[in-house]
C-alpha cells in the first residue's frame, strides 16, 4: 500500500551546521550536545543549554534539558552552548 518511509531523514540545524537525522525520530540532549561537542563524553563536568526552534506541532520552540528529547522536524534549529560546570 504505498512506498515505505522508514529510510527517509530530515535535515537539523545544530550551531549553524547542516546534519541529517531519520525523519520519524527524536534526537536527545546527548545526541545533540555530541553533534556539536564530540569530546563532551570526557567532560562530564560540563553542562549545556540547548535551545530549538521551528519544532512540531504547538510546541515550535522551547528548551531541552539533561535527559530531554524532542521530535525532529526539517528545516529544525539547536542552538547548543556549553553553561560551565555544574
């Protein structure tokens, strides 16, 4: 009944920078904060705030936190920056 989708991905803005993500996903805190910082597993001690916009639905913008995941959707924008220690 129709062609398959599953295979199919979206595009995310993360700090300016294009990335494809699978369009029927979510994309959590870490995955995130990896995109933008890929040696932020070795600092622990650091903390971010993740900031997005052009979301889904009737929650378009907001903020995700520590253990957060939010629906993706193209054109999707993060701004990701590092807060310092916690």
């Amino acid at each position: 009944m129709g062609i398959m989708k599953d295979n199919k991905t979206v595009t995310i803005v993360v700090e300016g920078t294009p990335h494809e993500w699978p369009k029927n996903g979510e994309i959590t805190y870490t995955q995130l904060v990896a995109l933008e910082f890929p040696d932020f597993e070795q600092h622990p001690e650091t903390t971010y705030s993740i900031k997005y916009t052009k979301g889904q639905g009737n929650k378009p913008e907001g903020v995700l936190v520590a253990g957060g995941s939010v629906k993706v959707k193209e054109g999707m924008i993060f701004n990701v920056s590092s807060t310092g220690q916690s």
